[in-house]
C-alpha cells in the first residue's frame, strides 16, 4: 500500500497465491498468519520476539537427519522449525 497505494489487497494475496502455485515462493504460516518466503530451500527460521522478525538459517543438517533415522526410525521427508528469542535489534 505504500508504494502502490490504491493497489487492492485482494490482488496482492491472488498474486501472491499465483506465484505459489507456480512454486516461485513458498507460504510460512505463523499462527493465523501467512508470510511469503522467496528461499524454497528447505531452511529453518529464527524468529524476534519482539519485532517479528524472520532469518532464514540452516539448522537441519545430514547429521541430525541420520540421527532421527538412527535413533528414532522415523525418515524425516520435510521439516518446519522456527527458533523464537531476541533478535540482535532488541537484546540487552
């Protein structure tokens, strides 16, 4: 709305599921409500607390998946992890 402002919010969220189905971004809920994340690298995310701030980083590994297989017997296809604390903006 800022930089398009009489843009309809109806056409950013239709575009915005085009550009998912063409699996140009991939939609993150977080609670009730869905971000976009252009990364569809499978990618674990750390999450403000404070601001809401999201950074992608790479937690999830060969080694932790060998793990689980190992210890678990259990074949993870897909993970979703996201990290909640205080990003360096708002820590004391």
């Amino acid at each position: 709305k800022v930089i398009i402002p009489n843009i309809s919010m109806g056409t950013v969220y239709r575009n915005l599921k085009q550009l998912e189905h063409a699996e140009l971004i991939k939609s993150i809920y977080d609670g009730n409500i869905a971000r976009y994340d252009w990364n569809k690298k499978p990618h674990d995310h750390l999450k403000c607390k404070v601001c809401g701030d999201l950074i992608d980083v790479q937690l999830f590994d060969d080694a932790i998946r060998t793990k689980i297989k190992k210890q678990y017997k259990f074949e993870a296809d897909d993970v979703v992890m996201t990290i909640i604390g205080t990003c360096h903006k708002h820590a004391k």
